[in-house]
C-alpha cells in the first residue's frame, strides 16, 4: 500500500520517528483533560508530525488484518504512555498538556534549539 497515495495526511509510527528527526515539530494535542487515578494521570493525547510549512501529519497505528485495515488514531491514555513515547523517538524532556483543547510542540534537539513552545 501506497500511503502517501491513499491516506497523504496520516503516517504510522516508524515515518512519524523518520519526520521528526528529519525536522517535523512532534505536536501533542490533549483530547480529553488529565485526571489522577491512584498514582498516575489519565486522559486522552494524539499525535501530529508537523512541518514547518504548516503540513501536518498524524499518528496512526499499524495496519493489521485483525483490524481490516481500517485506520485507527494512535491514542495514549495515560501521560507516563505520551512520555514513553517521545523519549523513545529521541527527546530528552516532554511538556504534556493537561487540558482538553491544549497542544505543546517539540522538536529534537540539534534540528533546532527550543525544544516545546
């Protein structure tokens, strides 16, 4: 499958890591405001790779036959999941936002000093 092709605006998780090291600002928009349950916080974040431009990409999960290859949002539930996430890519500190409608932007170190606005 050709995504660029079928689905130009989404991208899974190994081309969200190839744009945001290429230069793509990691965005992180709060779905759902945070709450505390026991130790930890819980609501719901996505992810968009976005471009200095303006062309945003945004996180999907992998395509499987369990799903029918439908496409599905990747979604994190809790803040320790969006944390995990970005220090995987390669960021050495993450700003979360907390409240629905919230977005905080990050780019790598080395592309561009300021990583969150």
């Amino acid at each position: 499958m050709n995504w660029e092709v079928e689905a130009p605006n989404v991208v899974t998780e190994a081309r969200f890591r190839e744009l945001v090291e290429s230069g793509y600002s990691a965005e992180i928009l709060c779905q759902e405001s945070a709450h505390k349950k026991g130790p930890s916080y819980y609501g719901i974040w996505i992810m968009r790779a976005v471009s200095d431009e303006g062309v945003e990409k945004l996180l999907v999960t992998a395509r499987t036959r369990t799903t029918h290859n439908d496409i599905k949002i990747r979604e994190f539930k809790t803040i320790t999941g969006v944390v995990s996430y970005l220090v995987g890519i390669g960021f050495s500190h993450a700003d979360v936002p907390l409240e629905e409608g919230q977005r905080t932007t990050h780019k790598l170190a080395g592309l561009n000093e300021g990583n969150s606005d």
